[in-house]
C-alpha cells in the first residue's frame, strides 16, 4: 500500500464539501426516513437480516439517497461496486456484471452492484442489468430522483423493492446543521461557531427539505465569516443562500402531480391553491402552453355547461398566451385560472361522451331508426330512407316529441347548478313524452 495513501485520502477528505464530508458512516448518524428504517419496517428487516434483494431508492435531492445506498452495501457481507449511471457506459456494465458472475461460480460470493443516478441509464443499459438481477448474481442498490415508474423499465421495477424517501422534516434538517457545527473532524467544531436561532430557522425552512442545499448555504455562511466572528446570524444565512431553487421535474413526478394539483384546485373551486400551483409552474419553467391546454380540456371536463362561457375563456386565454407570450402571458393564465375556479361545476357533459363511449365499445350497436336514415340521394325514398322524420322547426314549440335513438339510453343528466339548474326537469318532461312515442310507435306528435 501506498506509504502516502492515509494523507491522500485526508486531502481527497478535507477538499470535499461540507455535505460529502458530513455524509452519515454509519445507520445510526443517518437521519430521516424513519418510514423506512424504522425498527420492524421492511427496509431495517432487510438490512439487519442482511437479506438485501434488488432495491432502488427515489425521491428528491438531499433526502439521503445514495447515503442510505452506500450504507446498504456497507452493511452486507457481500462484494461492492460502486458506479455513477452517468459516467457509466455499456461496456463498464457489462464487463462489472461478468465480474459478479465469476465472483459467484468461483467462490460462491454474491455482489451488491450500487448505482447512483439510475436514471441516467438508457433502456439499453438497464436491460443489461435484467438477466444478473433476475438470477440473483448481483443485488442492485441503486438511487435516482426520478420516479421508477417513469424513468426505468418495468421489468427491472418489477424484479425491484421501491422504496421512496421523502423531504426532511426541519427539525431533522436542524439536527444536521448542528452536528455540522460541532464535529471537529468533519465540520466546523474546531472553529467553535454559533449560529444564531432565527438563523437555524432560515437555513432549515428555505431549503425545503434538502439536506443537502441546507449544508452548503452553512458551508458558505462559516467560510464567509471573518476571522474574528463565530456567529452566524440571520443576514450572513441569507446571503449565503442563492435564489430558492424551484424543485421540479418537468418530465416525471413534478411535472404530473404539480398539473394534477392545479386541475384539482379549480375542480375543488379553490382560486388560492390554483393560483399557487398555477405559479409554481410558471416559476420552474412548465411550458405556458401546456398550462392553457390543461385550463381548456378543465373547462370542459369540470365546468361544462354549468358555465358555458368557462371554454371560451379558457381558449381565449390560450390564444393570448400564443399571442403575446411569457411572461405577460401569466395574467391570461391567472384570469383563466381564477374564473374555472370561481365558477359553476358540472361533470355532466364528460361523463355522458364517457357513458356514450363505454356503450359503443361494448354494447351491440344501435342501428340508425329509419325515419333520421339520409334521404338527400337518389333512390333513398325508393327505399323508405327517413319517412316519417318531423322536421322540429315546424312545430310552434320547435320540438316534436320523436325518437332519435330507438332504444332507451339516458347518458345526459344536468346538476342543478349554473346554467344548468332547471335543464334536468324539462329533459325528463322531453324524455318521458319520447318514451311514449316509442311504446306506442304512433307519428311523432308536436308538443
């Protein structure tokens, strides 16, 4: 061994930052996600039964994911690899797996295989991984940000446990800068800086969650300091944070649950939280035109005929966003946004076409009545084509009581809200005077 390795890696050490250097050596220094590990959880029994089948982490940055891989790997008796998905090729991968494989014939010693960044694997490459996974040759420990279910292939999830960590808690976040204040190897203990109470608050809530972002602004607050200072208040943490970084991924989770969150407050009639949700969006850079597809196909789904007007404001907005773009565009948005939500709700045109739809595909089709069948073509009177139709406009009324099915299907039912309240009862008088048109198959009477 190298005489020099020992100062080599205390140099390799003492140039990582605060959060690498404060990464947790064993299970008992790491902090969070007692859903996981606590005791009698799935997780803690797989680990201290060192029984670890192929497991992937996921959730956001900070919480923890490849520390918590790391110390899986640590923890197993077995051989460990270690490789970055991003900085991986097939070749690497392959040449890895046929390791383990060899590992295993010879000597009977299983690998665990630790990826981080698993995402960053092409299809191609995570297939790699399906035939050594499923044989067990290697246990894989891998972490990633983006959600299984989107960003891997469904065998490799189906031969994985998924396990998700969330967001740390503020006390949790705390618990970490303080241990970062008072170890002297890794952190800060030898200077003996104090950190004031507001100051811990700021660091721990602007964060949001991230360990990691909480331990760099700590970082760039004590480094920041003059010498003859060992309080870090509350405007040294603020400047030592850089603009809150808006957590969104605009192709997995944070794009469909953000959407989803929006759509739900305006069908919920919650103006605030679609606003919020609405600027959350816009801030990390979802494309406007996505936002008004989505206020377009909710005025429809959720408001309907209850407020006819809400789709052509929804259009009107999404014309104006076309039209004159970001980040005027927003007020548009807002408008479109504040209107859907303040206004009638009624599901029932959706659910009539979905009603409709569902018969189509499953239900014997229902042939055109005789009397609605085209007649405009030559030949079509010789053939009986519409005889018997009643033009509705020549009727006082401009409705005749006629069958314009031929069977009784009700897929249509109006709320008694907005401009729709009233519509239920006169569609029952309609429908009760057809059905006895179609008991009876007398002409169709005017009404």
């Amino acid at each position: 061994m190298n005489l020099f390795h020992e100062m080599e890696q205390q140099n390799l050490q003492a140039g990582q930052p605060l959060a690498a250097r404060m990464r947790p050596a064993t299970l008992d220094e790491y902090v969070g996600q007692s859903h996981l590990l606590a005791p009698g959880r799935l997780l803690r029994r797989l680990i201290d039964s060192d029984r670890l089948t192929s497991i992937v982490l996921f959730g956001p940055p900070g919480t923890g994911k490849t520390s918590l891989a790391k110390l899986l790997a640590q923890s197993t008796r077995r051989a460990f690899v270690a490789l970055n998905a991003a900085a991986t090729g097939a070749k690497e991968l392959r040449e890895e797996l046929t390791a383990a494989r060899q590992r295993l014939e010879t000597g009977g010693n299983k690998t665990v295989l630790f990826i981080d960044e698993l995402h960053h694997f092409n299809k191609t490459q995570q297939n790699l991984l399906l035939p050594d996974v499923e044989e067990g040759v290697v246990s894989l420990v891998a972490a990633t940000t983006a959600n299984p279910f989107f960003a891997l292939i469904p065998p490799l999830v189906s031969r994985s446990q998924i396990f998700e960590l969330q967001p740390l808690s503020r006390d949790e976040i705390k618990l970490l800068l303080r241990r970062a204040l008072e170890d002297k190897k890794r952190g800060f203990g030898s200077r003996r800086l104090r950190i004031a109470d507001d100051a811990l608050e700021f660091l721990a809530e602007v964060c949001d969650g991230d360990a990691r972002r909480a331990l760099m602004g700590l970082e760039v607050a004590a480094l920041s300091l003059p010498a003859d200072q060992t309080l870090i208040d509350l405007p040294v943490a603020q400047e030592s944070v850089q603009k809150k970084a808006i957590s969104y991924d605009g192709t997995g989770d944070d794009h469909y649950d953000v959407a989803s969150a929006f759509i739900k407050s305006i069908r919920g009639s919650d103006p605030d939280a679609a606003i919020y949700w609405l600027a959350r969006m816009l801030e990390a850079g979802e494309d406007p035109r996505f936002i008004a597809r989505r206020l377009v196909i909710s005025a429809s789904e959720d408001i309907g005929n209850a407020d006819p007007r809400g789709i052509m404001v929804a259009m009107a907005a999404a014309q104006a966003v076309d039209f004159i773009g970001l980040p005027e565009g927003r007020i548009a948005l807002a408008q479109a946004t504040t209107y859907l939500a303040m206004a009638p709700k009624s599901n029932a045109a959706y659910a009539a076409i979905n009603a409709a739809l569902d018969d189509v595909r499953n239900q014997r089709a229902i042939p055109v009545p005789r009397h609605l069948q085209d007649r405009s073509y030559k030949g079509a009177k010789r053939l009986g084509r519409g005889e018997g139709y009643e033009y509705a406009h020549d009727a006082e009324s401009g409705w005749v009581a006629q069958d314009y099915l031929g069977v009784d299907r009700r897929y249509y039912m109006p709320v008694e809200r907005g401009a729709e309240r009233g519509w239920l009862e006169r569609l029952e008088q309609q429908r009760a005077a057809v059905a006895e048109v179609r008991k009876s198959a007398d002409t169709p009477v005017d009404q």
